[in-house]
C-alpha cells in the first residue's frame, strides 16, 4: 500500500506482555497504514538461538559479558514475515520451546539490549514502521508519535497462547502451567535492571482481554490515521 502525499510518516510503538495481542495486531495495523512491521522479540529470539547454536549458552550464564562475542558479527533482518539470523532463514526455529525457555535471560543482558536498540533505532529511521517489543515506548523511541501499552488478564493470554499450540497440532500442555509460564515471564521482564516492561506515561493503553482483534486493530488504527492527519 503506497503512502499518500501530505501525510506524515510515524513510528507507532506497541509493548506489553506476552501474548497480550502485540503481534497480531502490529501485524495487521502495519498492513493497512502500508507500514513495515518489525518484530524486535524475533530479535531478541534469534541471539538467543545463536547462543544455543554456538553452545555458549552455560559460558554466558557464568559471565555475562561473553555475549559480546555473540554480536560483533551478527546480523538480523526481515523479509515480510520471514526472519533472517546470519543470511538463514531461522523463522520457526525462533519459536522453539529452548529458545522460549533462555530467551529472558538473554534479553536481560546490557550488551544484548545495547546493540539491538542501536539496530532497531537504524530500522526506524525513515519513520512509516510499526515495531513491537518490551521496550519501544520507553527506551528504544520515547518519542514514538504513537505509543501503545497492550494488556490482558493472565489466564486469558493462556488460553491464547493454547489457541495457538493446538493449531499447530503439537503437543498441548496443561493450561494452569501455560498460565504460571506467562506470569514468570512477566515477572523477568518487568523486575530485570535493563529496559524493563513498563508503560510510558504517554502511552495509551488497551486491554485486550474481552475485545476482538479486529477492534484492537480499529482502536489503535484509528488513533495512528488521527495522529497522521495532524488531529491528535
Ligand atoms: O514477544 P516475544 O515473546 O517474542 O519476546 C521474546 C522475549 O524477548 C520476551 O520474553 C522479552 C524479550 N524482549 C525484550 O526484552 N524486549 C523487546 N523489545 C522485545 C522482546
């Protein structure tokens, strides 16, 4: 979809949880604004597989800054909904329950946050993207034109992330253990030293827990087309 003249260009930044409905709704919002969509916790999924990959996983526990080594070379990028970790095509192996599992722990690294801040403030620059994360509203850019904090009950967001196990077909965990791995998560982003989730005091927040996606995505839509036309 082609941007039309006069308008203004925008970065929209959308955090919240897990499974609170970031991604499904940047999605399908940067699609209708004609926008370019990116997805920083595939990022923060695929240096978590590189350290798995590379079996250094256990030496960066021991001493944190080792993860260094981990990016000087790194690349990471994006082609529509594919996502690229060193030029290979690593878009269902970020999803894997290991990388689930450690990808906390190596989101809450200095170094790691440090360079893909720099590398997410890079894809940003010509404005016209709609990025989700943890952290967008507040550290990446706080001065996003619209910032958006998405929630939703933790039991709900379980039943979510059920959803979306058994239309994979794969093996279905207990939902009550679904809904404690939710709030551990949670808990780890929100209580780690660097960048924590949390609302900026600009940012509208929505919760999603009785609403459709289709009108997450109007609310927020609606807000993005004010902001552009120059109304709000
Ligand atoms: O959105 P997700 O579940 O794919 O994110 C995976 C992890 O990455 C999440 O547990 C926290 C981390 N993350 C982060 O720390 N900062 C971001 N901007 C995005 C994700």
């Amino acid at each position: 979809m082609k941007q039309e003249i006069g308008k203004k260009r925008i970065i929209i930044a959308i955090d919240g949880p897990a499974a609170s409905g970031k991604s499904t709704t940047a999605r399908r919002l940067a699609r209708q604004l004609g926008y370019t969509y990116i997805d920083t916790g595939a990022m923060y999924r695929s240096v978590t597989l590189k350290a798995l990959q590379k079996g250094v996983l256990e030496d960066v526990r021991r001493s944190p800054e080792s993860v260094s080594a981990l990016l000087d070379d790194i690349t990471i990028s994006f082609d529509g909904d594919l996502v690229f970790l060193d030029g290979r095509d690593v878009t269902a192996e970020i999803r894997d329950n290991r990388v689930s599992r450690e990808v906390s722990f190596i989101s809450s690294l200095k170094p790691v946050r440090e360079r893909l801040r720099e590398m997410q403030q890079e894809l940003g620059r010509q404005r016209a993207v709609v990025m989700d994360g943890r952290d967008i509203g507040t550290v990446v850019f706080p001065d996003a034109e619209l910032k958006i904090f998405l929630v939703a009950e933790p039991r709900e967001r379980a039943k979510r992330r059920y959803a979306e196990l058994l239309a994979k077909g794969g093996e279905l965990p207990d939902i009550d253990l679904l809904e404690d791995e939710i709030k551990e998560r949670d808990r780890a982003d929100a209580e780690r030293e660097h960048a924590p989730l949390k609302k900026h005091p600009e940012a509208v927040e929505i919760d999603t827990s009785e609403l459709t996606i289709e009108r997450q995505v109007e609310m927020v839509y609606n807000l993005a087309l004010e902001i552009e036309k120059g109304s709000r």
